[in-house]
C-alpha cells in the first residue's frame, strides 16, 4: 500500500548502510526481499521526489542524500544538532 512507511524507512536505512556508495536498485529490492513488491517503485520515486534519495533513473542507481540520514537519525541529525547548539534563528 502506498505509502508504505515501513517499506521507506528500510530503503532509507539500507541506502544509509551503503553511504555514500551508489546501491543498485536490483540488489536494493534483493536484500530487502521486494521483488514482487509491485509498491517498491512507487515509495522508492517517492523519497526520491522529497530529496531523501538521490538516484539516476536511467541507471536505477540510488543513494541517501544527508536529509535522509538527518530523518532516520535518533538524534534528528546533524541539522537539528547545529540549530540546538546555535539556538536557531
């Protein structure tokens, strides 16, 4: 079902796990067991579409960008790091 949070948060951490490797879409769906995911694509575009991702279509080479990595951080990432210790404006 789209969109399928759960499946976007294991892309997102896979890719953060390949960082800053390029991870190539086939063996993207294969280590998360996504080969008859017909929403795969779908959530994939998608976090592409909101700058979490970075990828080359033509090549269906991927890659988490640091907004990716700053939303699945524990600690909010390094943005949310820097405005605490310069108080934000």
């Amino acid at each position: 079902m789209f969109p399928d949070r759960k499946l976007q948060l294991k892309i997102l951490e896979k890719l953060k796990q390949s960082y800053p490797a390029s991870v190539d879409i086939s063996k993207l769906k294969e280590s998360l067991y996504t080969h008859e995911d017909p929403d795969f694509n779908i959530n994939l575009h998608y976090l592409h579409d909101h700058g979490l991702i970075r990828g080359d279509v033509d090549f269906f080479l991927f890659q988490i960008t640091v907004s990716g990595i700053d939303l699945i951080a524990d600690d909010g990432g390094l943005n949310a790091i820097l405005k605490e210790k310069t108080g934000g404006f």
